[in-house]
C-alpha cells in the first residue's frame, strides 16, 4: 500500500474511532492522545479485573513502560506504546492499533442530526477496504486476561451456561457477570411490560465463536467468549445491523431512523451496562443485538472521567 493511503486509513480511522466509540468531542487527536498517565492506566486495568494480577514498570532499554499481566498463572509482559499495550515485536506497527482505553458514553446519536462530513466518514470507515486495511482495536491485553490467546487456551476457559432460558457459551468469569444481568432483567419484568415482552422475543443468544470480524483481519470478541449477540424473533420486523442493509446496497444505511432499528428495551440495555458491558448499537457502525464485557471503560469514567473529556 502507497504511503499517501495508509496516511488516510490512519486519519480516517482516528476519526472514526473516536465517533464509533461513542465520544461526542470531534477532536480526531482524542483517540490517540490522553491525559491519563500509565500508573492511572494501571489502577484503572486493577479496578476492571481485580482477579488479574498487574504490575508496571519502566523498560529504559526500550524506553516505555511494561505492563506485566498475571492470569491463570501465565505472565504475559506488554508495553504501553501510549495506550495500545502491544507485544515487543508490534511495536514498530503501532499505527495499526486502536488505544485500548477510550471514552464510552452512554448516549445515542440520532442520524438525523449528521453532517455531510460524518456521513461520508462513516461510508469509508465501513468500506470493504478499510476493515481489511485500516487500524484495528488493540486485543493483546485481552488475551492475557482471559488467557485467550489460542483457540484451545479460550475454550478450556468456556462455560455452558444458559442466558434467558438460551444456551450460549462465555468465558467463564464474564458468565458470571452475565449471571447477574440475567437476574436483573427477569426482576424488571415482573413489572415492566416492555422487558418481559423483550425476553418472549428472543430465539436465541449466541457467545463464543472463534471467528474474525467480517470483512477484517482481527479477531471478534467472540472468540475471546466475552461478546454475546441476542436475537429476537424475525428482527421484532425491524433492522438489527449495519452490515445487513449495506449488502442490499443501502449506501445510506448509517442514516436509518432509530425508530427503524431493532434495539433492547432501555432498562435492559442499562442493566448491561451497570455490569460493564457496552452496546453495540451506540456505534456508528451499529450493531444492536450485541453487548461486549469492557470494565475498564466505566472504570475509567469512573476514576478519571474528568481527564477523558
């Protein structure tokens, strides 16, 4: 690839990541450049995953600090490389990642309200092109907290569980997160007529699948088993993701009113996120029957939301 496209997969991707993120700032700088510091990082990562064990520490032959992680009794060593936390031999390709730490707000931006610029943002972000070519999240910490680094080390770690009277399979310690949002929601529809028509809907949940995102070259969170899609019957006749309508040649599929969306009731959505898990569909590229288990993003709001803005 010519130097003058990858400076525009890099730009464009810096721009998006800060929207799909949920960020309502439109500084393109926000997704690279923080006022968090590396120890702040540090208590931010204890607080998430207080089974993990963390230490941090300054490499001057490197000249970055390392960040050692200690789960199932593997070590893992990662350097911060400003956020990104990558292996030694990717640090020369820190360009093609995401920063690992961004702000997750939890609001939902009406299509209604985009500019011209921001919609033309959106089509090259989820151009065919640039999910095969442009920056990707940054998964190297995850793999060393849930030890998911191959296929056989994420499935040693599965559980069988059942989410709503559906079978699904997840890492074993977002299970039990899960575990807790299930029973929030089967208390909120005792009472609210919306969630308990919700949970009639739903035909299936799916969780681990050892799979690349489509149309790129990373792993989805599925297949670390902390990614969990919840599909209701016949879409509730609605649409459920992006993807979908841009195959039937929508090229303006970022521009579907919400109401035309299928989405989780309000409560439900919030009884995810309470436990740490974001939603899919407060990203640009929308995808509304998906939640994925990121503490340490309400972790950072939480400890050091002032510096994120």
């Amino acid at each position: 690839m010519k130097k003058s496209a990858k400076v525009f997969f890099l730009l464009l991707n810096i721009f998006c990541f800060v929207f799909l993120a949920g960020a309502q700032e439109e500084d393109p700088k926000w997704s690279r450049l923080s006022n968090l510091t590396p120890k702040e990082e540090l208590e931010i990562f204890r607080a998430a995953y207080p089974w993990v064990d963390f230490e941090l520490d300054y490499d001057k032959q490197v000249k970055d600090w390392a960040l050692k992680i200690t789960s199932y009794k593997k070590t893992t060593t990662l350097y911060r490389a400003e956020g990104l936390y990558l292996p030694k031999e990717e640090l020369p390709n820190r360009d093609h990642y995401w920063r690992v730490i961004y702000k997750y707000t939890r609001t939902l931006d009406d299509p209604a309200n985009f500019s011209e610029e921001k919609k033309q943002m959106i089509r090259d972000y989820a151009s065919t092109e640039n999910r095969k070519n442009g920056a990707v999240s940054s998964k190297f910490i995850f793999g060393a907290i849930y030890d998911c680094a191959t296929r056989a080390a994420t499935e040693s770690h599965l559980r069988s569980m059942t989410l709503w009277n559906k079978p699904v399979n997840m890492h074993r310690q977002v299970g039990k997160v899960l575990d807790k949002v299930e029973a929030k929601v089967w208390k909120l529809a005792k009472t609210d007529k919306e969630v308990a028509a919700f949970l009639k809907a739903i035909v299936r949940c799916y969780g681990y699948n050892w799979r690349q995102i489509r149309d790129s070259p990373t792993r989805s969170f599925h297949s670390y088993g902390i990614a969990v899609d919840i599909l209701p019957k016949n879409w509730g006749n609605k649409i459920v993701y992006w993807g979908y309508e841009k195959q039937k040649g929508n090229k303006n599929w970022m521009l579907i009113p919400l109401k035309s969306r299928w989405m989780p009731p309000a409560a439900v959505i919030k009884a995810f996120e309470d436990e740490g898990f974001i939603w899919g569909g407060r990203w640009a590229i929308w995808d509304n029957m998906h939640f994925e288990y990121h503490p340490e993003l309400f972790a950072a709001q939480e400890l050091y939301g002032e510096k994120l803005k």
